[in-house]
C-alpha cells in the first residue's frame, strides 16, 4: 500500500506544474485558472463528487494549511481612524456571506444556524467591552495578536476593504 501512494505521489509531482507543486497534496486545484480552486459538487444518486471552478478569486485566502509554504505578505499593524462610522445591517451580511468575511465558518453569531467552532463564539460580543480599534485590528490582521493564528488576515489581504471591516466592527459592538 504504502508504495503505492509513494508511486501516485511521484506520478502526481510529475505531471503537476511548477506553481502547483508548491501546493498541498490534497488541495484541489483548477489547472486553467491556478488562483480559483475548485470547488465539490455532489453528482445525485452516483455516489460522486465533481470539481467545478470557482467563481471567486482565492488569492487573498491563506490556505490555513502548514504545507502551504508560499509566502504571505507580513503582519501589519492598522490604524482605526476618525469616527467609526459602520452600518451593523451590512456588518452582518459580510460575516454571512461566503464570498465576503464568511466569519460563520469559525465563529457563532446569533440567529446563524450551523456555525463553525474554531474560532470563538461571538454571541454577546459587547459584553467584552473592547475598544474598536482593537476589534479592527483583529479583523485587518489577527497575526498581529497571534502569529500562529488561523484566522485569514482580512485587511492586509485586501479581501475586505477598510469599509467592511468597519461595519463589522459596528456589528460585533452590537451583539447583546
Ligand atoms: C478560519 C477561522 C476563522 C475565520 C474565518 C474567522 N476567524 Fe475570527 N478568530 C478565529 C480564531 C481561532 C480566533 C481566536 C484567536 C486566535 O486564535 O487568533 C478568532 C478571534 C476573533 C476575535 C476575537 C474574539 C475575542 O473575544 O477575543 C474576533 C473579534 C474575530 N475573531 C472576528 C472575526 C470576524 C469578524 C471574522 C470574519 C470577517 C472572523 N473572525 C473570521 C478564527 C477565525
């Protein structure tokens, strides 16, 4: 068996490109476009998956993964300035949606079913009393508190821009 996966490896590492090869084994990876993955879809009653492309750019997303050996820009300190000036309705809709902060994946928030676990859970945020700025600063780059984090620095790889990281920062202040 353990040959095998050897030989598939080896087979693997030569067909593969070079860009692909600095992947991990098992990342999925659409050879037309290199910076979409690819993304499951179920094919009914067959017991198979299909791989489709995915729509959104992954670029900005760190794969979380410590094979993943590509560089990654720095940690960057951010600074909140003037008023916060955020809207909690759209700060919402962004920790929602899959192709904005997707902040479901990791975190609970109230009134979302099915949340993921990794991350802490965010229901009655207010109560921790942070300053917003703090609260920013995790959002733009959380390696700044924890160089081991494995939450996606959302600032500095400029998949959320400074205006949805405010209104996600109104949101979370709201959280009873
Ligand atoms: C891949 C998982 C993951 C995703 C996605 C993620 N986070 Fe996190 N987050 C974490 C983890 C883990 C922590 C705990 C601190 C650490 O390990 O760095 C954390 C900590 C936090 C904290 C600090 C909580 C506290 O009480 O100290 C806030 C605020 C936060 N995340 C907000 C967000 C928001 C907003 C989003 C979406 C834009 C988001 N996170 C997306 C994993 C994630």
């Amino acid at each position: 068996m353990r040959s095998i996966s050897i030989l598939a490896g080896l087979a693997v590492a030569l067909v593969l490109p070079v860009w692909a090869q600095g992947l991990p084994r098992d990342a999925a990876v659409n050879a037309a476009a290199p910076n979409k993955t690819l993304e499951p879809r179920v094919v009914t009653n067959s017991g198979r998956l299909e791989w489709l492309p995915h729509a959104h750019n992954l670029t900005p997303w760190p794969t979380l993964s410590h094979e993943d050996r590509r560089p990654a820009p720095k940690p960057r300190k951010a600074r909140l300035a003037g008023p916060l000036d955020g809207d909690a309705g759209r700060g919402r809709d962004i920790a929602v949606r899959p192709d904005k902060g997707y902040c479901i994946v990791c975190h609970q928030i109230p009134g979302e079913e099915w949340p993921g676990t990794v991350g802490l859970d965010l229901r009655g945020f207010k109560q921790r009393q942070y300053a917003d700025a703090a609260v920013y600063q995790q959002i733009f780059d959380a390696r700044v508190n924890n160089a081991q984090t494995v939450m996606p620095p959302f600032g500095t790889n400029n998949i959320l821009s400074e205006q949805e990281i405010r209104d996600l920062v109104v949101f979370l202040q709201s959280l009873e």
